[in-house]
C-alpha cells in the first residue's frame, strides 16, 4: 500500500469519489451499470439454479470472437470493430446456452455434465482460433485475449454506453415481465398451464443473460463475468425470502461491487478493476452469510439456540409436574430431576437457575419447586403434551408405550390454535377424565 | 507435415494427462459433479501465485503442493457455502471459484515483479513447450512434464484399483456406502484431492481448458454407451487416448490447408473430444439420437406391416360377390399413411413372403394369412378380456394397441383363462385352427 503513503493519495481518493477525472467516471459508471445489470439477471439464474449456466455461456462466446474477428478481416475490416465481435460472441454465446439445454434434454446426460462439455469444447475451439488468428498476417490478435481477462481500467466512453444500454434494455425487460419471470422461476408448470409461453420467456431470459455476459466480457472478462452474475444474487438471498426485493438487492450488491471495486483499483495502483469488483462482491457474500437477516448463519444459530432454550425449559417444567402430580408434596429433588431425563447435571443446573431467574421456581432446602406462575405454565406444557399423545393413540394408531417419546417432540411446536383443534377432536376424552392424566404409566415415579 | 520427435512427446503429454484425467472424471460425471473439475481448475490459480511469492522460483514441487492446497481447500469451501450458507450448490461452486480466481489474478498482478507467471498459460497451456524441458532418465532425455503425468496416471490408476469397490458403491448410493461402513463423505474428499491434484499436474502442461475436457467428456461420451463403471473406465480412457492422438495431427495438418501453420494442441484436442461426444450422442448403440429413432421407426413399421395383415384377414373374412382388389391406394386410405410408409410396409412384408403382388393388387400367402390369423385372434381375445375382466366400454383401440406386444405363451394363457371364447364381445367369431 505504499500508494497511500504519497501526499497526493488523498487527493486522488477525492478526486476518485467525486468522479471529477473523465476516465474514471467512464469507468466506475460503466461497472456499475454492468454490476447492477448482472445482479438482477443473475437472481433469476440463481433461483432457476441455473447459475452455473453463465460459466458456459461465457466460455462459449470466444470462439464466437475468433469467428468474428476472422470474418471481419476477410472482408478487408479491421477486425477490431466491437459491436461485431460482441455480436459473434452473443451468436456462439447463445448456440452454446442452446446445445447444453438439448444435450441435457435429448440425451442421459446430466446438465452438469453438459455444462461442462460446452464450456470446455467452445473454449478449446475459441483458444484454437486465436492460435490461427496469432499466426495471420492482419494479426495483432494481442486486442482479442483481453476478452478473456478483461481491459476494465481501459474502458472507453462508447464501451461505458453500450454497457449502459444493455443495462437500461434489461431493467425494463424484467420490469414489464416480472410477473412472468417470477412465474417461470417458481412454478414452471402453473405458468404454462395459464397460458404464458414458457417457452419464449425462457428464450428471453436466456437471451438477457447471454447479453449481459457479452458486454461484460470485455469489461471484466470472461472468468469474472461469471462471478457478477453469481455473486450478488447468491449474496442478497440471505437477506430476503422474497424475489422482488431478492432482485433489488442484488442488483444494489451489483452496482455498489462495481462502483467500489473500481474505484478501489482507481486508486490503489497495480490492482486489476475485475478482479476488485469480484473481491468486493466476494466481501459482500461472506459478510451476507454471517449477517443476512434471513437466512444468515448468526439469525439462523440464534434461532436454534432459542428453540433448544425454549425447549429445555419445557422438559423442565413438565419433569418438575410430573414428578410432584399424584404425590401431595411440592418439594423435588435434585437427584430425582436428574433421573427424569437424559440431561447432564450441568446442563440441568444451567436450565434450572434460567427457570429461577424468570420466576418459574424457587429453590428450597432439599430442592426445587414451582412457582404459582410455573405451576400454570407447567400445568399447561403437560395438557399439550398429553393431548397430543391421546391424539396419537386415537387418531395415529400408535401404541401407548410409544407416545411419549413421539409427542415429545412435537409438543414444542404446538401452536394454540392447533390446541384448540386437538381439544375439539378429543373432547369425549377429556370429559371422561377432566384432570387429563396422563395416558400412559410414567415411568420414572416407578424408578424413583 | 512433418511429424519429428517434438511431436511425439507432445503428443505422449497429451494421452498422459488426458487418461490422468478421465479416471477422476467419470466418477465426477457420474456423481453429477462435473462442473467441481471446472471449479477446482480456475481455483488452484491463487495457490500457484502464493507458491510463487514464498518460494521465489518456479519449482515444480512448491507449485504442486500450493496449487493442490489450494484444489482440495476450494472443494472444501464449496461444502462450507453449500451447508453453513444453504447456498444451492451450483451458485456455491461460482461463488468460491470466480473469489478464488479473482484473488489469484491480483497476487499475481501485485507480485509481478517478483514471479514471472502468465495467467494465460494456466488457461490455455503450453503443450508445444513440454519436450523442451527435459530430464535424464537412464541416459533418455525425458521431457519434466512427461515424468509427472506418469507418476500421476499411476497414482490415479493404482487409486482407483486399491479402492474400486468403495469408490463404486459411495458414488451410486452414498446411503447404502454409509450404513455399510465406507463414509461416502470421506470418499468424496478422497476424490476430490484426487481431482484436485490431477488438475494441478496436468494444467501446467496443457492448461486448464483442457484438463476440464479431459475431465468431463470422455466419461460423457462412454456414458452414453456403456451401463457399467468398468466399462466407462476403459471407454472414457480410449476416447481420452484417441482426442489426444486426433487432437494434434487436427492441430498440425488442419490450418495448412488453409494457409496456416497450426494452432493450439490443447485447443484441438478439446474439440476432438467434442467431436467423439457428437458421435456417440447421434450414433451411440441403444442411447444414440439415431439409434433411438432407428428402433421408433422399426417399431412403427412393425405395427404397420401388422395392421395390414390384420386388414386384409378382415377382409378375407367377410364374403363378398367380387374379389377385392388391394391397390396401393386402397391400402394408404385404410392405414392413413402416405406412400413412403406404404412402400417400407408392403415391401418389408414381401420380403418376408407374406405378402404378394399380382396384376390385381396384393393378396396374402397361406404364411400371411396364417400369421394374421393369429394378429387378429390375439387382438379379438384382447377384447374379450377387457370386456370381461377390466369391464372397459371401448374395447377395439385398446386391444388394438395391445395386439402389437404379446407372445406366444401369454396368448395361450390369456386363451385358457378366457376358457376359450368362440366370439369377441361384437360378436364376430374368434379365428382358430
């Protein structure tokens, strides 16, 4: 970093963020556009877990470039003119997206397996092709390898209006057929079955996704394109459970991975623009997975460690009910709770002092007991318990023996108005005892 | 052309890393994780570039084991992703290595001035360049890359030889592998170091590219012809030898033809291995796209050439003032098909001596019309049992979709069942001896 450490690093940085030099406005603009392009596709690809797709997409637009290349020089061009090479990618882009789909249709072969036949045959026939074209005389092929790498630090102003255009064309695209690509996605079959061309709209999504891939090829290259369509969708799922905000997200992820990693590499010398742009997105799916307010490792892990919570509890309170039920004495002991299940001393001690500090019980001289409050709340815990064991024997055919492991786990999940059904359907039951014993011996007072 | 002793060892590389290759990649076509060869390949490329930086050299040894590190941990963090994340697989396997990559072409950009490393020979390779730097062996100079690649075909073949069993039943039904006491987990790192450090030995010589080639479509291509792990082996490995051997002689005779002087080995050898993969996808045996529709159009034929025997038996059947007349026009209106069909139809009966042709029109031999006789009971006792057992309303065009698929014994049991019915549920009277 010993870039930083020049005087005028600071003014650099200004001059970066407040996108005052021409070039690197062309550029971070242009990233941006392309992240922001990308992340949107990319969440339909994600959610059609067709993510890989891009990978082939992208190798199978070189040998379309050669082609290209080849063709425009045979015709006395240059050679080097974009908009026709970018259209021989798209065209091989496009055959490659469409041998995998037939191969995976038409033959045993897996898409996995055809994915990675296209990519790597397209690829070997693209890298033949350039070896020819190194060797013509009109050569100067030196231009058609950064496709591979990408010449992001290099982006002219009509490279930055294409990308934006392509931008722009797939924005409205997927804002005038939302609907439609959100059926496609979620249920494949319903949409057809309601008339809309499935067919063609996955044409169309397939034809966006090809685009986008062309025009960042020559941005960031054709590895890297890859993880801008991958990236920010995968990073924003862990945010949302829905598609719209899924799609917004990525594309803000997109965007900001483009504007970040840009101006990062604007500033910092010897950093490669793609390379930072993929690193940024990269941050922004591990800081995802640890953070994401949906399905975030961190929200997740609180999750379990609430319903373990919740769920101690629960046997806690059922075991000091049961043990104290038929016997007119309040008073359990330490020793006897241990033997109710197949908790740890440890393990009963931490759940036990959680219960004294939410007023559940109170310690005595040789134990524990309820609370009035723990008493109702146990009293509770044990009747969903039981009323789902009777449920059990009535309904599910399963022996008494058996119940009470069966509804042990299920009784955590009972919500009331589940209760109240199962109160509805066991109502003679409950009349011929109304204490709602237990249906079944309870073994530990035996052992006790 | 002129084929000298360069050619020879670049060839040799060739079949070294593309058999190397293909061993790991059936089992990682056949576990529906081809794409983990692609993954694994651009990944190890942050491995070579740190290799690089701490050694300060190009040694071989070094590269190895950084990029190998570097193969197995991204296997690792793809099942990191995909658990710890509920990240769907594919997108896993983008998400780490596209990161790994993008790391790997800024160590390497930030360490240029220390390592001299281009990206692109990690791609693409540098096949042309192996007989140059050679070792003595016995005297022999032997192309470095040669050696290698053949200490790691053995290591793979031995591999695959010491855990066949295990490496069979972990990859059709990781379930049973587990309860049987081989941790199907495991197995999968084990295969994945091995696909792993493959990729590394091969990649350096003939680029990653082709390693993925190697990888996924000759295990395709035997795939498609063959419903035997072994089988696929030695299919995948023949077809691996052979897009080497074509692959090269494509790379130095094609371009001359058109005024070149050749072109990228790795290159060609991937695109002759697609094309041996286009072969066995229209010409493979059961499997093949032409194949298939050979069977479908002889199985048509065959239902035609019945249906007309069944026809001209009906017509036998009922009593007319004048003989009939079956010209060809007659026969496509009854049948519906046009005259091509036609054609295939009646000659393929008159091959057979079913069928004749007179000025009058076709009529059948006693051998047609024993063998429609038969047609014909099979299809009125079909109606029989469905009207009596299935109590199905319309008989005649199920009976007349089964009569096609029924042998000999299954029609005398049906008859016996049936307790030998004189007539079919319309009343005409069932054919018999």
């Amino acid at each position: 970093m010993e870039a930083l450490q020049d005087s005028g690093t600071w003014e650099q940085i200004l001059r970066v963020v407040s996108l005052s030099d021409y070039n690197t406005r062309v550029v971070i603009l242009g990233t941006t556009a392309l992240g922001i392009a990308c992340g949107l596709i990319g969440s339909f690809m994600l959610l059609r877990k067709r993510s890989l797709m891009a990978d082939a997409v992208s190798h199978a637009t070189l040998p379309g470039i050669a082609v290209a290349f080849m063709v425009m020089v045979a015709w006395g061009g240059s050679g080097k003119w974009l908009p026709g090479l970018l259209a021989g990618a798209a065209l091989s882009g496009l055959l490659g997206m469409g041998l995998v789909l037939v191969i995976g249709k038409y033959t045993r072969i897996k898409e996995d397996a055809a994915l990675g036949i296209v990519l790597s045959v397209f690829f070997g026939l693209g890298v033949s092709l350039l070896g020819l074209i190194q060797k013509m005389r009109e050569g100067s092929a030196a231009g058609l390898e950064s496709f591979i790498y990408g010449k992001t630090a290099s982006m002219l102003t009509s490279d930055a209006l294409l990308i934006g255009a392509v931008a722009a064309l797939s924005i409205g695209v997927v804002v005038l057929l939302f609907k439609e690509f959100c059926l496609l996605c979620f249920d494949q079959d319903f949409a057809a079955a309601q008339g809309f061309p499935v067919g063609k709209l996955d044409v169309l999504l397939m034809t966006l996704v090809v685009l986008v891939t062309v025009i960042g090829l020559q941005a960031v290259g054709l590895i890297l394109v890859i993880a801008l369509l991958i990236i920010p969708p995968a990073a924003a799922r862990f945010w949302t459970e829905k598609l719209l905000p899924l799609a917004v997200i990525a594309a803000a992820f997109g965007g900001l991975g483009g504007a970040l990693g840009a101006a990062l590499s604007a500033v910092v010398p010897k950093l490669p623009a793609g390379a930072v742009i993929v690193l940024t997105n990269s941050l922004f799916f591990v800081l995802s997975l640890i953070f994401g307010s949906a399905r975030g490792v961190l929200v997740r892990f609180r999750q379990q460690y609430q319903l373990s919570r919740k769920v101690g509890r629960q046997h806690l309170m059922r075991a000091l009910f049961e043990c104290t039920e038929d016997e007119h004495r309040e008073v359990v002991s330490f020793a006897e709770l241990l033997a109710c299940r197949s908790w740890t001393s440890s393990r009963l001690r931490s759940l036990l002092g959680r219960a004294s500090r939410d007023g559940l019980i109170e310690g005595s001289a040789d134990g524990v007991r309820l609370t009035s409050a723990g008493e109702e709340q146990a009293s509770r815990i044990v009747r969903n318990h039981r009323l789902w064991e009777l449920y059990l024997i009535n309904y599910a055919d399963i022996a008494p023996s058996h119940v009470d492991r069966d509804a042990d786990r299920v009784e955590h999940v009972l919500d009331p108005a589940t209760i109240r059904r199962l109160e509805e359907l066991l109502k003679e039951e409950q009349k011929a005892a109304p204490k709602l014993s237990s249906p079944h011996p309870i073994e530990r007072s035996a052992s006790s | 052309m002129t084929w000298t002793s360069l050619d020879t060892w670049i060839v040799i590389t060739g079949i070294l890393s593309a058999l190397a290759c293909a061993i790991p990649g059936c089992f990682l076509v056949l576990r529906k994780m081809s794409m983990m060869g692609d993954a694994i390949s651009h990944a190890v490329l942050p491995g070579l570039a740190l290799a690089f930086l701490f050694t300060h050299s190009r040694d071989s040894l070094s590269m190895f084991i950084g990029a190998a590190a570097v193969g197995v941990l991204t296997a690792l963090f793809i099942d990191w992703v995909n658990r710890l994340g509920r990240v769907e697989e594919s997108a896993a396997m983008g998400v780490v290595f596209t990161t790994l990559f993008a790391l790997g072409l800024i160590l390497i950009v930030r360490g240029a001035d220390h390592v001299d490393l281009d990206p692109g020979c990690v791609l693409y390779g540098a096949v042309e360049l192996v007989p140059l730097d050679t070792v003595s062996v016995a005297g022999w100079p032997v192309p470095r890359a040669v050696l290698k690649l053949s200490v790691m075909l053995l290591l793979n073949i031995g591999f695959v030889c010491a855990l066949y069993k295990e490496l069979l039943i972990s990859t059709f039904d990781p379930a049973l592998s587990d309860t049987q006491g081989i941790p199907s987990k495991w197995m999968n790192f084990l295969l994945m170091g091995m696909v792993a450090t493959t990729a590394v030995a091969a990649f350096e010589s003939v680029g990653s590219i082709l390693v993925i080639a190697m990888m996924i479509v000759p295990a395709a291509t035997a795939q498609l012809t063959t419903d035997r792990l072994s089988g696929m082996l030695w299919i995948s490995g023949a077809v691996a030898v052979a897009s080497a051997v074509f692959g090269h002689l494509a790379a130095i005779t094609l371009p001359p033809l058109v005024g070149f002087e050749d072109t990228n080995t790795a290159g060609m050898m991937a695109v002759v291995a697609g094309l041996f993969f286009t072969v066995a996808v229209l010409f493979a045996p059961r499997k093949g796209i032409l194949s298939r529709l050979l069977y479908q159009l002889e199985l048509t034929l065959k239902v035609l050439q019945e249906d007309l025997l069944g026809m001209l038996y009906r017509l036998e059947e009922t009593p007319t003032d004048s003989p009939e007349f079956h010209t060809e026009q007659t026969i496509e209106e009854a049948l519906l098909v046009n005259p091509f069909q036609r054609f295939l139809t009646t000659y393929g009966l008159k091959k057979k001596g079913l069928l004749k042709y007179s000025d009058s029109g076709w009529y059948l031999t006693d051998e047609g019309r024993e063998r429609a006789r038969k047609l014909v009971k099979t299809h009125r006792l079909w109606e029989v049992y469905l009207h009596t057992h299935l109590d199905t309303p319309h008989v005649h065009s199920t009976a007349h979709r089964l009569e096609h698929s029924i042998d000999e014994s299954q029609l005398h049991q049906m008859d016996q069942e049936l307790d030998y019915p004189d007539i079919d549920p319309h009343g005409t009277p069932i054919p018999r001896e």
